[in-house]
C-alpha cells in the first residue's frame, strides 16, 4: 500500500489531457496498487466518482 494508505488509481480511459498509459507505468511501479480504468469516461465522470467512494470507503474501513 502506498502513502497514508493510497493504493488505487482511478482513471478514465477517455481523459484526452492525460492518456491512460500514464497511469499504467505509475501502477507498474507502484507494488501492490490497483489500477481502475474507466472505459466510458473521461476526467471524472459518475463511475469514477463511484470507484473513488468505494476506494476510500476500503481506506476507511482499514483504520484503527
């Protein structure tokens, strides 16, 4: 797991100010992260805000 419990990148394959290879290479460095792509959208969009609940509410749950 990454800083203060950060593991998940969440990106929209669409975004067209910042190409979807970009969170690829930092997943592939990055060990034990998740990578979420988000086939329909682009810089945000309902379903990333769904991924990103969900990734914090699991931050959340892992909390003393």
């Amino acid at each position: 797991m990454g800083p203060v419990g950060l593991d998940a990148h969440i990106h929209g394959r669409r975004d067209v100010s910042g190409p979807v290879i970009t969170p690829c290479k930092l997943h592939q460095r990055w060990a034990d992260s998740r990578l979420i792509v988000i086939e329909n959208e682009g810089h945000g969009g309902p379903e990333s805000v769904a991924a990103l609940v969900d990734a914090v509410e699991e931050i959340a749950a892992g909390l003393p």
